[in-house]
C-alpha cells in the first residue's frame, strides 16, 4: 500500500531517553503538502522461470530508446557487494531512455531451490536468454546490450551465440580463466570466514563456497573448464572491457576480441576493491558507471519494435509449503522486497526480516531466504525488504548517504508495516542482525504497531551522536575473549609465521580491547546516570511497560556483548527488572550464525515470538493464491 500524499512524519519525543526519532506513521490531524522531491520508485518486479526479476522502465520525461539492457550478474560476495552498484547504473540508465532489467539466476538470491543443475552453465545462460525475451517484451526494443561482471561475463558469453539482436556486451572485471576464479574463491572464502572468526571445523571446504554460499558442483566443474581466451568467435559485434589494473589476463581478453573482429572499448575499472570486498563499507565507483552509460548510450539502438510496458502484477513463486511475491510498496512503489506466504492457513504474527548492513535482502548466504520457507511452512507468513539505499530500494532525497544507524530508516519501516496491514498480514513481529538488529529495536520505541521483537547481535541499544559506521566496521575490536581463543590456535600460530597475520592492527585492538575494558570498569557504576546509560534504560523501561516481548540473541563473544554485558551483566542478572526481555547466548556461533545450531536456534526464536500473537481475523483472504512458477 502506498501512504497517502500530504502524510506528515512526526516527530516523536521519547521523555525517557531525550532522542528525537522521525517516523512515517500517519496523524490524521496533520496534513501537509507532498515533498517537492518524492523518492524514485523501486523497479517493477516480475517472476519468470522460477526466478525474480526487476524492470526498470525509462524515466518519465524521457524518449525511450530503441535499446534496452540486461545485467549478467557475478556470483557469491561479489553479487551482493554490486547489488547497488547494479541498481544505480540501471536508474542512470532509465534517465537516458533506455529500460533494464536485473535478475537472480536459477538457485540464487529470491529465486526457487531445487534446481536440476546437471547441464551446467547452461542452467544460467538460459535463464539469461529467458531474461532477453522478458526484457524485449516489456520495453518494446529488438536490440539488446548485456552488462556483465564476474562470472556474469562466463555466462553472457555463452548465451551470446543465440542471443538475437545483440549490440554490444560489457565485461566488468570478467572471469577470463574459470580454474584461477575458482582459486581466487578459495582465498576469498577463508579470508571471509577468517575475519568471522570460524574455526577451520566450522568452515565449509566442501566444494567452491564464499560468504556461506555454496556454488552448485556442476557449475564449479564446468567453469574449471572456461577459458574466455579460447573462444573462436566474437560474442558481440561491440565490446566494453573494464578490467582491473593487476589483471593483465583482462587486457589479453579484450585483445583477444579485438583479433576476432569485434570494436573494444577500453577501461579501467577504478575502485573495483573497494567495491567488492565488504558489501557494508563498499564504495561506488560512479565514474566508472558513467563511462559504461555513455558507452551503451552510443550503441547503435534500431527502430522500436513495440510500444513500452509496465511489468504486471508478478505472479508468486511456489515452492514446498510456501508462496514468494516480489513487491514493492511505500511512497511512490520505492521500497523492493519478498512476500512470503504459507501455503496453507497462516498462524501467528508476520515477521518483518530488517537486513543487516546493505546486504540485499536474500541476507548473508541466504538464510533469510531459507528462514522465511522455513517460517511459510510452519504457517507465518513474513516480509524481506530492502531499506531505502540498500539494495534495490533507492534513496530518498534529503537522506544522508550513509543511512546505517540513523533514525531516517524508522520511516522504511513503517511504510512496510503499512503494506502488511493493506494486505491485513497483522500483526507483525521484527526481526534482524546486527544494524537491523538496531533498527527492530529503536523502531519499537516509535511504532506501537509492532507486536515483538527478535534482535541478533545487535552492536549496540544507542548509536552514539557523532560515531562513524566506517570506522566502526574497519577499526572495530573482536571481543578479547575472542582474541584469547584465536592466539592459542596452532593455525594462528602457523599464519603468523606466513606473514599473514596484521600483527600491528592485531595489537592495536588488542590494546584499545583492554583500554575499553579498563574505562568501562571506571563508568560501571555511574552507568544509569551518563546519558547513554539513561537513554538506553528508559528505553528498556518504556517497552516493559508496554509489555512488547523483547528476544535478545549473541553469538558467545560477540562485539555486541560488550554493552549487553556493561548494562545488563554476562548472565543477563540485569534483565531482571524487564520481564519481557529474554536472552539467549549461542556457543561456537559467528557474528553471521553460520553454523547449522546458530541458525536452529535463531528460527526456533522467530516462531516461539510469531507464535505469542494470533494471526488477524482476515488471515484466510491474506492466504496466497495458487499460482503459475513459470511461464
């Protein structure tokens, strides 16, 4: 549901902890003007072949080009870190005329599981020439320009060779050679699972995996085969290779094309490690994007062979026990997420999964795709979405840039909890991890309508004025604790000896961990009158008196922990005087609850509190509707 034009978001003052927040619930009584600047829509989601898609239309104003564009993602770390570079250069896309259309290959983000896998690539390449027709259909053109990154560039040269009217690709950082991506996935892996602090029993060394997503083994057997410098025949008459500077195999491929006849376009991908290497923290590299714009924007683009469309309503996703609708919702359509619905009679309170960072809203490795089948199929429905700037949802204009821990996303969540009640999914029940955990917490003290709450690893109850999310994630300790296992670790051990230890920053947390625990030991008992420690009690003081059950969870030595264990005590002793907080504390767990136990306990949480709440009285006509998978 959309809110109305003229809503006035209201501040409201909480007496207890002396913050001012800013939400979008509606007051009837104060109507105002619409913004002057109202936030760009989200893309018009579809479904096709078991998968999700999103069609960004040209903007209003514009003349639609005789082209249109299709992205040909990477896999694994490197899709979510360019999720929003993808969406941005979509949006720049649509201010030039030209449609887009963006998608989850087969098995991956919001797309069905249980895929057959047995032919290999060809699983995705298909699905991209699936996409190709969508994307023609809907906008009316004939040519098509594909934009690819990673191993999206694998899977769009192989769908080239029957992929009609085909102008030009775009290969960004490509994978030139599939048995050295593969090699690189490795490393990557153990760095990611290194700085989570898994134990090398922990880690899935099972096949090719990276940030807990796993690669299905067709796939990876297949691409050890791939090498771009072995292709006989050029996959498009034009090319745009973006390569990386340390990457010499990228300036060989583009040779390569050039020798086969195709006209290559040169560039360097600047930025590109900043990009792809912490989807929190990832920076865009804009000038590349607008390079790549004004290289599709010359393409040769041929008459128009149909009048553009707006993607319909999609029809949901079926899989076991449960039904997925993309939607989008809020002002002006400009939040993107994922209905999900049981199949049969739905029971207890919705869960509104909050994502964590700027992952998309699949979450890390997918668990919040893989909670919410879950959820659907002991009857709670739920709803994934993606805050404004994270993700597929863009930003709201007047936002700052950096939206993490800022009260400006309790707005978000209230137009979603807006949409559950137009679709009379009441009442609902927050849930996230980390930052998300944050913001179910803090938007419980501004909007009555949520009934509970489950909060995992939430680094903080109060982000103080001032502190910098950057700095927090670069230079953030590990619990000392924590560091105590790692160096008694004879791995540990055996990667200082490579040099593969940053035994100064090492140190560095390590002191700045013991001048943490010394300063806290010397405010301990002024803590109830500092302001942090008022604002941080009121709060909890303000939601017991309302009785809204609070699920605190941490992974055993979580960052978090550390203002848990300062306010509230290790053993949660200081819980006692808020009855409807419980805690949970989750041995050999990850900040990520990576492992198998971690993610039972979390699941088991999200049902005991969506349980605590009969669903609404209209839940038999929010029940999903029996649809089509594919087309």
């Amino acid at each position: 549901m959309q809110a109305r034009p003229g809503v006035r978001l209201s501040p409201v003052t909480f007496q207890d902890t002396g913050t001012t927040m800013t939400h979008a619930r509606r007051d009837p009584l104060q109507i105002d003007e619409a913004p002057s600047v109202a936030a760009r829509s989200a893309a018009e989601p579809l479904t096709f072949g078991g998968t999700v898609g999103l069609f960004a239309p040209p903007a209003a104003g514009t003349t639609p080009s005789g082209l249109a564009v299709l992205f040909a993602s990477p896999w694994g770390l490197e899709e979510m870190s360019t999720r929003k570079f993808f969406r941005i250069i979509s949006e720049m896309l649509a201010d030039r005329g030209m449609a887009s259309l963006r998608f989850d290959y087969p098995g991956t983000g919001d797309a069905l599981d249980g895929v057959d896998f047995e032919a290999g690539l060809s699983v995705w390449s298909e699905s991209l020439l699936a996409a190709a027709e969508r994307l023609k259909a809907l906008s009316g053109c004939g040519r098509i320009a594909v934009i690819s990154q990673g191993l999206g560039a694998v899977v769009a040269a192989k769908a080239a060779e029957t992929l009609e009217g085909l102008e030009g690709i775009a290969f960004l950082a490509p994978v030139v050679s599939g048995r050295l991506h593969i090699r690189e996935l490795a490393v990557w892996s153990k760095v990611v699972d290194e700085n989570l602090g898994l134990s090398e029993e922990q880690r899935n060394k099972a096949g090719v995996s990276v940030a807990s997503l796993s690669m299905p083994g067709e796939i990876a057997d297949e691409l050890r085969k791939v090498d771009l410098m072995m292709i006989d025949r050029v996959p498009a008459p034009r090319a745009l290779v973006i390569g990386r500077s340390d990457r010499p195999a990228d300036a060989q491929f583009a040779s390569r094309l050039e020798a086969l006849g195709a006209d290559v376009g040169r560039a360097e991908f600047e930025g590109y490690d900043r990009l792809v290497s912490n989807p929190t923290i990832s920076r865009i590299p804009v000038h590349v994007a607008e390079n790549l714009v004004e290289w599709i924007a010359a393409l040769p683009a041929g008459p128009r062979i149909g009048t553009p469309r707006h993607a319909s309503v999609a029809e949901p996703l079926t899989g076991d026990g449960f039904a997925e609708t993309p939607v989008r919702f809020g002002v002006n359509s400009r939040l993107s997420g994922v209905l999900c619905e049981p199949l049969h009679q739905r029971s207890g309170a919705t869960v509104l999964f909050l994502t964590s960072a700027y992952d998309r809203h699949a979450g890390w490795g997918r668990t919040t795709v893989a909670m919410a089948r879950t959820l659907a199929r002991s009857g709670i429905a739920s709803l994934r979405f993606d805050t404004a700037n994270a993700g597929d949802s863009p930003p709201v204009p007047g936002r700052p840039d950096q939206v993490l821990y800022h009260s400006t996303q309790n707005a978000d969540v209230s137009e979603a909890i807006d949409f559950l009640e137009s679709r009379r999914l009441m009442p609902v029940v927050t849930a996230g991890r980390c930052s998300g955990a944050y913001l179910g917490f803090r938007t419980l003290l501004v909007e009555p309508r949520i009934a509970g709450n489950v909060s995992v690893n939430p680094a903080v109850f109060r982000w103080r004025p001032g502190r910098s999310v950057e700095d927090a994630v670069v230079n953030g300790t590990r619990n000392l604790q924590d560091y105590g296992k790692r160096a008694l670790r004879a791995e540990t051990l055996r990667r200082i000896l490579r040099g593969e230890v940053d035994i100064a920053a090492a140190s560095r947390n390590i002191v700045k961990g013991f001048g943490n625990r010394i300063r806290n030991r010397l405010l301990f008992v002024l803590r109830g009158v500092l302001p942090e420690g008022r604002a941080i009690y009121g709060a909890f003081r303000m939601l017991s008196r309302r009785g809204t059950p609070i699920a605190l969870i941490y992974s055993e030595n979580d960052l978090g922990l550390e203002q848990y264990d300062f306010y509230f005590g290790r053993d949660g002793s200081g819980l006692a005087r808020f009855p409807n907080v419980s805690s949970t504390i989750i041995p050999h767990a990850d900040h990520n609850l990576t492992p198998d136990h971690a993610r039972e306990i979390y699941i088991t949480a999200l049902r005991e509190m969506a349980f605590r709440f009969p669903a609404s009285v209209d839940a038999s006509r929010s029940k999903a509707r029996p649809a089509i998978a594919a087309e």
